[in-house]
C-alpha cells in the first residue's frame, strides 16, 4: 500500500504559479507511475500529467509549456511527486489529485485545492 499526502495548493491571480508536492510513502518500489488528476466543479476527473519510474512525462495538451512533473526518491520507502504550474489560467480552477499505479492497484491522495481567479 502506498499512503499519499499532497500540499501547496491555493488561490493565485491569472499568470501565476504554484508546485504541488505528494508526499508518498509505504510501497514505493512497486508503482510503475505517479501522476496528477484534477476535477474543476461540474466536470469529470482529469488526468493532467504522469511520470514514470524510468522519468518519462507526459502531459495532457491543455497544459504542456505550462506544467512541469517531477518526482524524487529517496529510499524504497519515500518519494516526493511534484507539479510546477506556471502561466496559471482560470480554466485550472481545479481540485488536483495525487495518483500512483501499482500494477492492477491504485492510490489516491485526499486532493489539494487551486484556484486561478482575479
């Protein structure tokens, strides 16, 4: 099982920026990736970006330029997922959802609020 713990969510004007962290912790050496979800009110769930183990990102389209993914490792037992949201529009008004995928199992953090408003 791996426990998920994000952070660095809130509100900021058009333009701005913001890096959400997932504290991950548990079994780390099982995921195959972790990503991002996000889920604006009224809409369905999203998936905003993902990484590997190996470090391959992907990005949906409505983001790519914008948002950068990242994770660090520290032991087999803690990791740290990152997303670097820059040039921040309304449209990501969202609440954004750490994710792992550990073969057929997935995790999910408690999600982490942003608002892009001026």
């Amino acid at each position: 099982q791996v426990q998920l713990v994000e952070s660095g969510g809130g509100s900021v004007q058009p333009g701005g920026s913001l890096r959400l962290s997932c504290a991950a912790s548990g079994s780390i050496g099982s995921i195959n990736f972790m990503g991002w979800y996000r889920q604006a009110p009224g809409k369905e769930r999203e998936l905003v970006a993902t990484i590997t183990s190996g470090k391959s990102a992907w990005y949906v389209d409505s983001v790519k330029g914008r948002f950068t993914i990242s994770s660090i490792s520290r032991d087999n037992t803690k990791s740290t997922l990152y997303l670097q949201m820059n040039n921040l529009k309304p449209e990501d008004t969202a609440v954004y959802y750490c994710y792992t995928k550990r073969g057929i199992y997935s995790d999910w953090g408690q999600g982490t609020q942003v608002t892009v408003s001026s």
